[in-house]
C-alpha cells in the first residue's frame, strides 16, 4: 500500500509501476502510456505545464515536441487567456442545480461560424460525442447500420466492426490503430460497422449498394493525413443525399488544426453532423456535435443525458479558446511550425542516409523509419531526445507556443543524434542501444 506522502516520494517510474497494479492498463488513455514511447524512460507524470514545456514530478524540465496533451492543447499549455476564464467560473460555480448561460452563449458562436448548421448539443469527451452523433443519426433514419473509415473512439458502435467471424483478420486494421479487441462488444452487433478505406469512393459505392437500405450513417473525418482525392468528399456528399443517409464528419483531432471552424470548411463540403472536441477548448473537456435541425431534433426522440454534460468550465473554456482563434490565426501559425519541423528533418536525414518517411498535414505531421527495425529505431530517437530534454515520439502536432526558437532545439539536437541512429539502421543493433524495452505500436495487454 502506498499513501499520498510514499507516492510524492516515489521516482516517476516506481509510481509508474506501482500505478499499473491499482489501474488496469496503467493509464485512462492508450497514448499516454510510456510503453507508447519508451518504455521504462518517458515521464509517465507532470508536476506543471505552460506553453510547451512541461516540469516532470522530479523536476526536470521538457520541451515537448510531441503531440501536445493528444492534440487537445492547440494554444499550447495552460494559456493564459483560457486559464483566466476558467478560474473566473471556478469561482463563481463551476456546477449546480440550474444551466449554466455559457452554454447558449457556445451555441451562437458555433452556429456563426457554421451557417449550414442550426442545432448544437454538448458532451465532454471526443468519443461519447461520436457515440452522441452516431446515435441521433440512427434516431432519425431508424436504421441500424454505420459505414466509416478512420479512428473514432472506444464505443460499442465502432468497436463492433472487429466483431468478426473465427479466421477474419482485424477490420481496423489500416483506421490509426490496429489489434483493438472487441471484448465486451455484444456479439449481435456483428456486422453494424462496416469500414471503408478514405478516398476510396468505390468501395463506399459497394457498401451503399449492398446496405443501403440499412444505412443510418457514413461517419469519416473529411482529412486525416492526406487531402481528399478530387470528386471523393463530393461523392460521399451525394450517395448520402441520394439514399437518406446521415454524413457524420469527425473533426476532433485534425479538423480545428487546419481551418477555423474544421476541414470541411475548407473542401467546401458540409456534412448533416459534425463533431468537434479536443481543441476546442485547449486541455479543458468539451466536445460539441452541431447538425442540421431536421437531423438533431432526433436526439428528442432518444434518451441522451448526462450530468457533466452541464457543467460550466467546458463552455467556458471552450468560448475563451475560440475566441483566441478568431483574433489569431492559429492554422497559419501551426502549419508554419509543421513544415520547419518537417523541412529540416527531411534536410537531415538525407545527409545521413536515415530512412525517415514522412505523412500527414504541416499541422499534425508523423515520421517513421522505413527499415525492418523501425520501432527500435523509433524508441532509440525518442531515448536520445528524452537525455536532451526534448519529449519527441512519431510525430508533430504543433502548437501556437511553439516558436522557431523551439522547433531549431529539436533540429539541433537531431544533429547530434542522427549519425547514431543511421549507424544503428545499417548495423541493425538499434534495440541493443536504447537502454530500455522496444515500445509498443498498438494497443497491448500490459503485464
């Protein structure tokens, strides 16, 4: 048994480790667990955060070069204009018996910069908003079956498409995350969810023809990593009008990073839900599912409800952060740091031979290594970083606190440890040189 006075004792890892017996997987989130990166070395806790550096429970200090609080730090960390806000409804009461004003207040703001939608309704977490508007579209078409392609969350709805038959390979494999087991995913729901790949409007075209009838929703983000092939989100918009079907856009992790308001704003093409969450509201939970009238007044027709949907420090939070947006132009400013990143590494790693590949928009860039050995070369970088003071795993996700006094750190430190890991790919010893476990890349049982 270890008290609240052993804990703050205890080095990060030994609370770590002691973490991993009291909570099952160690974290709430899988890609906050150190196994993610390097197991056994990254600080698996923070004592403060500001900007982008981060102080650890042991002191030390961290440039983080990552992925920024999971993308939902987009202003960076703590900023002061959100943090002023919050406290401000803190302590007038954050929570009670009646609604808090903010609220509609939100509401107005985000139907102002969505002027196709005319119905907002709130949760708190990026994937119980999708659940939220998974369940109005089904509500309104009263229909069971989803298509989708991309990452999505936890729930049932989406976990069902790896409700397989004995011998079928993993359905999302290819959608972010691979191996994600189904286990306590009622069998019946085999066959809810039925993946599609992005860009891929002939594979979406045979779903449609095959289920049509049965479609409550298409549910994608209209970008991820790659722009859309010409005519592919048009396409979607059209079979979706053509057969009934609800078109869910999911702009909670890409979305706010590349155009005020989400991606769908700059293709142009506008979808019948969309869900925002993450940087929204810059480290604070919120998420928001906004629609078009006819499709959200659904949610009367269902049972969704809950609690802390009501609180006040989400909208607050959310209001101050879209607020900053609107005066600065964050997209422009993250992209900037996404291709001086991206550009210099690129620079570096044709100098030393490195095999580094990289993907994805400016704003959310990822690297890794094409070569057989590529987790371990992927654990040795961030090894290298973390003895630099630099947090850095298989991407970028820029913030507006980072600067180009930042992003050269990084550079600069790559210089140093670029030789290293262009020997350790030709000699193919990178797993004996990190000093620690190869880290995981996916979702694993942990011992």
């Amino acid at each position: 048994m270890v008290n609240s006075d052993e804990a703050s004792a205890a080095s990060p890892q030994e609370l770590y480790r002691h973490a991993k017996r009291l909570i099952p997987g160690g974290t709430q989130l899988l890609s906050k667990r150190p196994e993610m990166f390097a197991p056994e070395q990254w600080p698996p806790y923070y004592r403060e955060a500001r900007g982008c550096q981060i102080i650890g429970l042991d002191g030390r200090t961290w440039l983080d070069m990552s992925i920024m609080g999971i993308g939902a730090c987009l202003l960076g960390y703590n900023d002061p204009d959100v943090t002023a806000a919050v406290v401000r409804r803190v302590q007038t009461g954050s929570m009670c018996t009646l609604n808090c004003p903010e609220e509609v207040e939100l509401a107005q703001l985000l139907l102002a910069i969505h002027p196709w939608a005319e119905n907002v309704r709130y949760a708190r977490t990026g994937g119980e908003a999708m659940a939220v508007a998974v369940r109005i579209a089904r509500a309104r078409t009263r229909r069971d079956r989803v298509a989708f392609c991309g990452y999505h969350g936890w729930h049932d709805w989406y976990l069902a498409a790896n409700r397989q038959p004995q011998g079928q390979t993993d359905a999302l494999q290819g959608h972010l995350l691979p191996g994600l087991d189904p286990g306590g995913v009622p069998s019946q729901l085999a066959g809810t969810a039925i993946p599609f790949a992005y860009n891929d409007l002939d594979r979406l075209k045979a779903i449609v023809a095959e289920h049509g009838r049965e479609l409550a929703a298409v549910v994608m983000e209209p970008t991820r990593a790659v722009d859309p092939a010409p005519g592919f989100l048009e396409g979607v918009r059209e079979l979706c009008d053509r057969h009934g079907i609800v078109l869910v856009f999911d702009e909670i992790t890409a979305g706010w990073r590349l155009c005020l308001g989400g991606a769908h704003l700059r293709y142009g093409v506008i979808p019948d839900i969309a869900v925002f969450a993450k940087a929204i509201s810059n480290g604070h939970p919120m998420a928001a599912i906004i629609g078009r009238a006819d499709v959200m007044q659904a949610a009367q027709e269902s049972f969704i409800s809950s609690t802390y949907w009501t609180e006040g420090v989400g909208p607050t939070a959310a209001l101050a952060t879209i607020r900053k947006m609107q005066a600065i132009d964050v997209p422009g400013h993250v992209a900037a740091m996404g291709r001086r990143w991206r550009e210099g590494l690129e620079a570096l790693a044709r100098r030393h031979r490195l095999p580094l590949v990289f993907g994805g928009h400016p704003a959310i860039t990822t690297l890794r290594f094409d070569h057989p050995d590529a987790a371990a070369l992927g654990t040795l970088l961030t090894a290298r970083m973390l003895d630099r003071g630099i947090l850095a795993g298989s991407g970028f996700y820029a913030s507006l606190a980072h600067q180009a006094e930042h992003v050269d750190c990084y550079l600069a430190a790559a210089e140093d440890i670029f030789p290293e890991l262009a020997d350790a790919a030709a000699q193919g010893d990178a797993a004996a040189r990190i000093g620690g476990p190869v880290r995981h890349a996916g979702f694993t049982r942990l011992a």
